[in-house]
C-alpha cells in the first residue's frame, strides 16, 4: 500500500513570509505536499476539500484573524495539527487562544525549527491511526484534576505570599495539573527555550498569576456525596500513578550515571504513564472498561487484549495527547512504550524500561498496600520511603534487566 503524503498548510497575509517560508522548507518537497496560502479563509476552503494534517498560521491578519481560524478548525477539523507561527506579543489574547493552539513558534523562525515541529507532527500521528479517536483526542484540553488538588491550590493561590514548595507539592501529586503545566511551561510563548519536566521549576518559571490561570481552566472529578465504581476506578489509578512516578524515581536514583534532570523525567513520565486509560474509557466507554475489567480478573496483558480489540494501547493514546501538547520527547517515548518491557542501555536503563519497571512492581508487589494514601504523603518522602523499602528488590530488578 502507498504510504500517505503528509499535507502541510501554512497561512500568512505577507507574501514576502510564504517565500520565505518555501525557502526554508525547500528540502521537505519530497516528503511533504505544502500549501502556502495567504488568507484564513483560503486555508478553510482547502480544509473543506482535502485531508490537512498540519495548519501553521499567523494570528495576525486582516479579513479573518488566526483566532477565528483555529476556532473554526477546532470545531470542523479539530484533528489538524494546529500550530500557530506568530511575532504577535498580545500577551491576554495569545493565552486565551492556548486551548485552541498544540504549538506556539516565536517568529523569526529557523528553517530546522520549523522542520522539527512539523516533523514531529506528522510521527505524532503515527501512534494513533483510528480516525475518529485521534479527532476525539485533538478536542482535549485538560485530564481532570482531583477535587482535593483543585481546592487546595485555590486556598494556596490565595494566601499573599508564594508557597512555591507547598504549591509543588500538590501538583506533583496530579497527573491532571502536572500535565496542563507542563503543556504551558513548554510552550515557546513563554520565552523558555530548554524543556521542562520538572514541576518544582514549572512553577518558578511560570508564577502566581500564570499558575491561577490554570487552576482557574483546570475542571475536577465529579466529587458525589456516595462515590461511584467509575470514580473509585479513577481515584485508584490516580494512587497508582503517584506510587509508578516515586518507583521510577527510586530507580533513577539508583543508577550510576543518572543526573538530576533523570530523575526528574522518571517522577513525571511515571506519574502520567496511564493519561490514556481515562480517554480511552471516556471514548470506548464500558467496551474500554470490560477490557480493563478482563485483563485484571484473567490476569492477561492488557496491551495486548487493547492492540487485539481496539487497535491501539492507552500508552500511544496518552502519548498522543501529550505529544499534542508540546512535552518533551523522553516523556511521550516512556508513556507510549511503558507496558512493554525494553533492552537497558550500556550506560543504565532507558526512561521507558525504568516506567515499565515500576509499573511492574506497583501491580505486582506491596505498593498498594504499604502506600494506600498517596495524597498525605510528601512526594519525596515517598521517594525516599519506597527507596529504602524496595532497595534489595531494586538491585534484583536492575540486576535481571541487565
């Protein structure tokens, strides 16, 4: 079968910005079919006729604005990569068009800068093939955070002085809000050029009033006076989470070479390692969850029963989702691949093999148990606790992977 061509179409009202944007892009003419288009409205004629993978579009322009156009893509075409190429510096209108933005490009660009996002789009797309999932996926702009999380961010927010470590703290603990911060740290609006996976310096970058923008965009689970089998589900894997992020930074620690942005990625890929189970069931529904149900009570492998019934594993949805959003690549890499088991390199196991170990170990062994109350715990103390606990079965672990 022939392999699709990735169709590209970059808007901009200046003509002299289209070629020089051809120039830049002059060796991608083989790999991509690329539309240089100089209205909004033209990019919505094209969208209308013809599959478009990724939108690159300035914010600026007359007749119809960058701002209209990416809402009409969201909600006809929400899964086009949408990527905005801007030199506007509107601080307020640029935030709120975040939702509707996957990625942000300062102007002027470099030709390698603008090849890498693009590139990156299109082998984004490769992990999830199913047509109406990938749209369903694209329309996300927030995991919901824990009621708990929301509440008591809020109450920090508001003191007059920043509790920068306390605020640390209850974020590290929520896959939700981890992710939506690092979504925006990431984002090259912000000015920061180096990647960011850390959520103590995510917080110091980003401030007080950025941060209560997005408790502010963030929605929490529903909080019922009697909790729902659904909602002891999602809290129980929301526990998970937690403990995989403090055993793959136990891990990291352990290893010889490994430094303090390693142990950083380990914490954050193990906390958001299963993001995908909770769109798979809200897109598949009770046909997602009977899934999970028959691979817990017939202790199958779950990847396997996904890629056998659905087509895709909850690791490529989750990864999808944050490769959307702009995380680093060593994350999304991990959250694809964490459930299947990867060779250790000569200088000390991968990120991905260092996930799948520990979710290995939380399903398997005394993580449950020994930590049920993930939320009244400092998460390096639980770092610290499960490292001394588990350091024979670490060694063990380790020393098998090898």
């Amino acid at each position: 079968m022939t392999q699709q061509i990735d169709r590209i179409v970059f808007v901009d009202d200046d003509p002299q910005v289209l070629r020089a944007l051809e120039v830049l892009l002059r060796s991608r003419k083989n790999q991509w079919e690329v539309h240089y288009l100089n209205s909004a409205q033209a990019a919505l004629n094209l969208m209308d006729a013809q599959r478009v993978d990724v939108l690159v579009t300035d914010m600026m322009m007359p007749m119809m604005d960058g701002s209209t156009l990416l809402n009409h893509v969201v909600q006809k075409h929400p899964e086009i990569f949408r990527v905005v190429m801007s030199a506007n510096t509107d601080r307020q209108q640029t935030l709120a068009n975040l939702d509707l933005i996957h990625q942000y490009i300062t102007k002027p660009v470099t030709g390698h800068e603008l090849i890498h996002v693009v590139d990156r789009a299109c082998q984004l797309r490769k992990l999830v093939c199913h047509e109406g999932l990938r749209r369903h996926i694209a329309q996300i702009n927030m995991i919901p955070c824990r009621p708990q999380t929301y509440r008591k961010l809020r109450e920090l927010l508001s003191q007059p002085i920043f509790a920068h470590n306390a605020i640390s703290q209850v974020i590290s603990r929520d896959p939700g809000m981890t992710s939506k911060l690092l979504q925006w740290v990431n984002s090259n609006f912000f000015g920061i050029r180096q990647r960011i996976t850390d959520v103590h310096q995510a917080v110091n970058l980003l401030g007080a009033d950025l941060l209560y923008d997005i408790v502010e965009k963030c929605h929490a689970f529903d909080e019922p006076s009697t909790l729902s089998p659904s909602q002891i589900e999602r809290n129980e894997l929301w526990d998970h989470s937690v403990r995989v992020a403090a055993y793959a930074k136990a891990i990291m620690v352990n290893q010889v070479h490994a430094q303090q942005q390693d142990f950083q990625d380990a914490h954050t890929a193990g906390l958001l390692h299963d993001i995908g189970k909770l769109i798979m069931v809200e897109y598949f529904g009770r046909r997602y969850t009977q899934l999970m149900h028959k691979a817990h009570d017939m202790s199958l492998n779950l990847r396997e029963l996904e890629l056998e019934e659905l087509g895709v594993t909850h690791g490529q949805v989750g990864a999808y989702l944050l490769g959307l959003w702009g995380l680093p690549d060593c994350i999304i890499d991990a959250v694809a691949n964490h459930d299947q088991p990867a060779q250790p390199m000569e200088a000390g196991m991968t990120l991905q093999a260092i996930v799948y170990m520990a979710n290995m170990m939380d399903q398997n062994e005394v993580g449950p148990r020994q930590y049920p109350n993930t939320q009244a715990i400092d998460p390096d103390m639980l770092v610290d606790t499960i490292r001394k606990d588990t350091v024979g079965r670490l060694d063990l672990a380790i020393s098998i992977a090898a």
